[in-house]
C-alpha cells in the first residue's frame, strides 16, 4: 500500500529565505508525482507535475526534484514571499489506476 | 482560469434534509472524476470515482448510500448528502483528470463547504 509522508508538517520563515519541502513514499513504481497548493478553504491548485523519466521540473521560483529510488521528492522555493503562505501537498497516483494518495501537507507561513 | 468547478461553494442545510454539489469540467471531458473529503487541518481522503455512465467505485468505509454520486455526462458529476447529520460537516473536493496534455494533470475544484446544522 503506498503510502506518502511530508516533512515538515509546519514551517515558518522570515521573508526572502529560500526553502525546502520534502515529500517520501513507500512505493518506488510511481508514474508521476505532483506537487499542489492550497490556500485555507479553498481547492488545490496544481503546481508542478514530475514524470516518473524526470529527475525535476522548474516553474518560476518553484522547483521540484524527484527520486525514484530513494522514494523522495523535494518542492524548491526560492526567495518567499507572503503570497506563498499556504499548505503544500504532494501526491502519488496509486499504481495502476488514476486515485491520488496525498501526503498530509506542510502548512507554510512566510512572514514579512 | 478555473478547469474544473464546483457548484456551490457554501451551504448550509438542516439536518435531515439532501444537498447536491457539482463538480464540472469547464474545457474537457471527463470520463472519471474524484470526490475527496477534507477535516479540518488534515489531508484529503478519497471517497469514491465517479464513472460516466456506469456506477461510482467508492472506498472502504464510504457509505454509497449516504454519498450518492452520478456522473451522468462527460462534464458533470454530482455529489448528493442524503439524509445529512452534523457530522457530514466538512470540506468536499472534487477532481478530474485532464489527458489532453503530456501530463495528464489532475485538476481539483475550488471545494464546497458543508455545514449541517
């Protein structure tokens, strides 16, 4: 049974910093891995979508890295801002079929 | 944009009585869609998949006959509370998976909130 854990489950930082968000799971045969955002009460926002062939993917001041064989993968931030102040959730599709199993998410605060 | 939307956002209905929610797909067709359910502070739990024109595929301990799902067109899917309880208050999400691109991006409404009073 795959299973997806997120370290930490809170993070806070000043301003301006940049950041790490990890992300592990249990079952190596992933197709793909995504990274989402979501703001208090409102959906997901998808950020980045990492291939099971790909080593990261970049978008603006985001960059994620997946490795299969370690069973991670890590969400960049570069230089917070307020704006980016929201929980962070990786998920894995469980193999076979298109259900996501969520990790329990890292709740971000960037203070100013 | 929004590629997936949910329909309302907000409801509050007494207890006892049903609530819809939709969940469409705004510029695809989706042949599959996803009901999750969120507590407060805690991650997603997928409920059921939701299959046009065939039955949904719920998970374990999901009640089938209390969550009622429909999806009776390649855009549409409806989520029905029946005989709602307080403790059917929650966060419900729904997703769909866009296959147009070389992703395959999952894309999630923006949730509806349930409040039984």
């Amino acid at each position: 049974k795959q299973e997806v854990t997120q370290i930490p489950a809170a993070l806070s930082v000043p301003e301006g910093e940049n950041l790490v968000l990890n992300c592990s799971f249990t079952d190596s045969a992933i197709y793909n891995l995504q990274w989402f955002r979501q703001d208090p009460g409102k959906g997901l926002t998808s950020l980045l979508l990492i291939q099971s062939s790909q080593r990261e993917q970049t978008s603006g001041r985001l960059n994620a890295s997946l490795d299969k064989s370690s069973g991670r993968s890590t969400l960049y931030i570069a230089a917070s801002q307020p704006g980016d102040s929201a929980t962070y959730l990786c998920a894995v599709p469980v193999q076979g079929a298109q259900k996501l199993v969520f990790g329990q998410g890292t709740r971000l605060t960037i203070n100013p | 944009g929004a590629v997936v939307s949910q329909h309302p956002s907000r409801v509050i209905c007494k207890s006892g009585t049903s609530v819809k929610i939709e969940c469409r797909s705004l510029d695809f067709q989706a042949t599959t869609m996803f009901w999750y359910r969120q507590f407060p502070k805690q991650s997603l739990m997928l409920m059921a998949t939701s299959n046009e024109g065939s039955k949904a595929t719920y998970e374990q301990g999901v009640e089938k006959d209390k969550f009622l799902i429909n999806h009776a067109s390649l855009t549409l899917s409806t989520l029905t509370v029946a005989s709602a309880h307080p403790e059917d208050s929650s966060f419900y999400i729904c997703s769909a998976r866009d296959y147009r691109g070389p992703g395959n991006t999952i894309y999630f409404g923006e949730g509806s909130w349930l409040t039984v009073v």
